[in-house]
C-alpha cells in the first residue's frame, strides 16, 4: 500500500554497458526519494533491461527519469490495461 501522495509506476529500461556495475537503483533510493522494486529483467556483460516499479511522490520519479536519461539508461512506461 502506498502512502498519501505516491504512485508506483512501472518502466522498462535499457541500460548501456558502460554503465552496468554503477549503483544505478542505490542512487534512485538514496539521494531521489523513490522505491525500485525490480520485477524482473536480463543482464549480460554487454547491455542489460530491467522492469522496474517506481514508487514515489510524482516529482521524485520525474528527476529520477531525468537522473536515468543523463546516465544514458532508456526508459520507457509499461502501460497495463
């Protein structure tokens, strides 16, 4: 359950080799407010994608997207209906 405030918001992302090993999800809990739940996702030593929940208030997961994208990550809304 989420508190007053916050949505979970689901995305698939692309993340780059030359940024595999870099605490990407740490830097999205610690210093951006937000929750990554990792649902599931594949990683080689080339290139990786991941389905990652984001919880968070909305203004956290816009600088959280915008912290993605400097990093060279792809993210894209997975839309359920």
């Amino acid at each position: 359950m989420t508190k007053k405030g916050r949505v979970t918001r689901k995305f698939k992302m692309a993340f780059p080799a030359k940024v595999l090993g870099d605490p990407i999800m740490y830097t999205l809990a610690h210093d951006l407010n937000v929750v990554p739940n990792i649902c599931r996702g594949r990683i080689t030593d080339k290139t990786a994608w991941l389905e990652v929940e984001i919880e968070g208030k909305e203004k956290h997961i816009d600088m959280a997207l915008k912290y993605l994208g400097e990093k060279g990550v792809a993210a894209e809304e997975v839309i359920s209906g």
